[in-house]
C-alpha cells in the first residue's frame, strides 16, 4: 500500500523546441486538476540542469542546428536513429553519464518517473535499474508518427503515445505491443474550450478587426528565420486579410518583422502565452509541421498550411495531415502564399478541412495520459504486461559498473 501521503511524480523534458514543455507542462496540470494536492508534479529540464556537455547545451544549440531547412539536424536525427545506435553510445559516456544521472534521481525522490523526451531516456532507465527498481518509468511520445530509436530502454513501464502510427515505430524498434498504449497527444484544455467560442468574439478580445478573415503564420516556439519569408509571401498574396505573425522566442525575427511596410493589415507577436485564442481568431493556420502545433490546430478546429518540416522528424507529420485532408502541404514562401489564397477563395474547401481537422483531434489525452499515470503511481509494483526489471539484458553490466564504482571510488 501507498503511504498517506501525495503521489510524487518527476517530469523530465527539455527545452529543445517547445513541444516537450508544453506537453509535460499539459499533464502535470491534468493530474492537479483531476487529483489536487494528492499528486506532487517536479518538472526537470534533464539535459540542461543534469547532463554532462554538450548535451547540457542542446537547449541553445537546437535553434542552430534548424538552420538551413534543419538539414544538419535531419542528418543527424537518421543517423542516430537507432535502439542500438543511442545505447552504444550511452554505454560508451556510462562513466561521464552515471553519476548525473543517480543525481537527478537523488534529487528528486518520486514514486513515477515520467519522460517526455527521448535522449535521457535510457542513461535515467539504466539509472533507475541500480538505485531505484521498484519505482515506475513511463515514456510520453511528443511526436505525433516518428518514435526515435532513443525512446527504446528496457526499464519503461509503458509508453504513452499520440496515434497508431507512432505505436507501429515502436514496435518495429522491437518494444512489445503490451507496452504501448495510444492515448493521443496531450494538448492543454484551454485549446479544446476555446473551440467553442465565436471566432469574431475572441478577434474582438485580441485587438483584431472582427468580421475581417484573418491569416494566422508561425513558425515554432524558436522562431525560425525563414518565417519571414513566409510572413511576406502570404501578406502580398492576401492583401484583404488581416495577419497575425508570431515569431515565437526569437526577438530579432519579431523586431524584422515589426519594422516591415505589410501590403495589408500586419499584427506581429513575439512569444505568446495564448496560442488558442490566436488560432481561435483565425481562419487559416499557416505553420511549419510541429507535432504539437498540429495537434493543437486539430483540437481547436482550424485548417492548415504547412509550409516547412524539420527534415526525418516532422516530415512525416505532413503525411498524416494531408492523408486527412486536414490542410494543405506547401514548402517554401511562394507556394505556401499560393494555399492560403487558394483556402481563402473557395470557403468550401477551407470548412471541410476544418472539419477533417477537428475529427482528427484528441481533446480528451491529457486527462487520459494523467489517469494511467495516477494508476501506475497508485498500484507501484509492475502491472500485468509490464517487463520484470531484474530480467534487464543489462544487470550484470550494471553490476560491474556498481562493483567498480564502490571498490574504487571512481565516478
């Protein structure tokens, strides 16, 4: 039995791109909505306050690495991925990797470890084997389709994923279909309820001409430069619309943009807090694939235009939603400009990828991903399916590891 006290949950993520944040940020507000003071949520950014360089750089390195359409990052994203390759790799940095690894766990004492991003993964689950094997790992995918090979580690306990597609990833990385459970992927709740407010009555709030069809561009939580480009294709080709450019955290694109002479009325933000009444008030998403972007459109109703993809990782994201017939895929400024004019003009179009938008949503998956949590927490020892972690292919290297480490003092 669970002692009297709240259920500890420690959330990890990181800052490369805003999707993990949001998502672990979206259930840990789910289980104190639906549990209150009888769940305690730590959230950790494991890479920047526990990993050993560069990997402690990654959150300002990540930006970078998009330049160039995200080749470098594509590149890098396929060659890595791989169980085998991402383990290697661990064992090889085990010496480096450990001792942060049992300090972040120290740290932060919890009866759930819930990761929401992939790259701490494994070095937290090997952790966990040696200093903590009774205490639950759980994986939250914060891709829509594409599960990278660093998802894989034998302590987890389950993964919670956002489609179909993402369980079949895992299953051909060789995790067993018990494992897996499709929950979709958690968007905050303030997304599904804006929905069903009139879309003149939130531009009205927001400062914005109310019955004037309104363009909304983004370009992710970083702000990635070629948006500019878009923002400007898309300004000349709809010159009676209203626009809404959010360059996200980077402050030069925003004060770029907001120097610009817009051939029709231009509203430009910097990093927004309210993302799903700028959706809201919108009649067109123009945006580049981000899982969570996509799931958020989906959820508030709004149909797309998808003019850029981080090659490997988002690319298939474009899939899923052009398959639906949820949006509209465009790469670069000149064809995106041409789908939002296309969208504007046949309001047909734009209302039934609207609805094709909205079937495909999930408005429903934090509170689903926070209740199996909460069950996993509350039951402590391995439900049926689960993995028994002294069978680990990896307990006498850990061993050896725990040996040396105490008879020598090293690490």
């Amino acid at each position: 039995m669970r002692p009297e006290r709240p259920l500890r949950f420690l959330f990890l993520h990181s800052r490369t791109g805003g999707g993990h944040i949001r998502v672990a940020r979206t259930v840990a507000e789910a289980l104190q909505e639906r549990y209150g003071e009888d769940a305690k949520v730590t959230l950790v950014d494991a890479l920047a306050e526990y990993a050993p360089w560069p990997l402690s750089a990654a959150p300002r390195w990540y930006p970078l690495a998009l330049r160039g359409d995200g080749k470098v990052y594509g590149f890098g994203f396929t060659v890595l991925n791989g169980p085998r390759r991402v383990q290697a790799i661990v064992h090889l940095l085990w010496p480096i990797v450990y001792p942060r690894a049992v300090r972040l766990l120290r740290d932060h004492p919890a009866d759930v470890v819930v990761s929401f991003h992939p790259v701490p993964l494994y070095a937290v689950s090997r952790a966990m084997e040696m200093i903590c094997p009774d205490v639950p790992l759980v994986a939250v995918g914060t891709d829509l389709v594409v599960m990278h090979g660093a998802w894989v580690a034998p302590g987890v306990r389950r993964y919670l994923v956002a489609t179909e597609e993402a369980r079949e990833q895992l299953l051909r990385h060789g995790v067993e279909p018990e494992r897996i459970e499709v929950t979709g992927l958690p968007i905050a709740r303030v997304f599904r309820e804006v929905a069903q407010e009139d879309p003149r009555e939130v531009r009205r709030r927001l400062g914005l001409i109310p019955d004037l069809t309104t363009v909304l561009v983004i370009g992710g939580g970083v702000g990635v430069e070629s948006l500019e480009e878009v923002a400007c294709a898309v300004a000349a080709a709809v010159p009676e619309a209203q626009m809404v450019v959010v360059a996200g955290q980077n402050e030069r694109l925003r004060a770029r943009l907001a120097s610009i002479s817009w051939p029709c009325r231009v509203r430009v933000e910097g990093f927004v807090e309210n993302m799903h009444e700028w959706m809201r008030a919108a009649d067109v998403l123009v945006t580049k694939a981000g899982p969570t972007t996509i799931a958020e459109a989906m959820t508030v109703g709004i149909p797309m235009v998808l003019w850029g993809a981080i090659p490997a990782q988002e690319t298939p994201n474009v899939r899923l939603v052009v398959k639906a017939g949820a949006g509209i895929w465009a790469p670069g400024a000149r064809r995106a400009a041409e789908a939002v004019a296309y969208l504007l003009r046949h309001s047909g179009i734009r209302l039934a990828a609207a609805r094709e938008s909205s079937r495909m949503a999930s408005p429903e998956a934090a509170e689903r991903v926070a209740a199996i949590l909460w069950e996993i927490g509350q039951r402590g020892a391995p439900l049926p399916g689960d993995v028994p972690i002294q069978n680990s292919p990896h307990k006498r290297t850990l061993r050896w590891f725990w040996f040396r480490r105490r008879v020598t003092g090293l690490w």
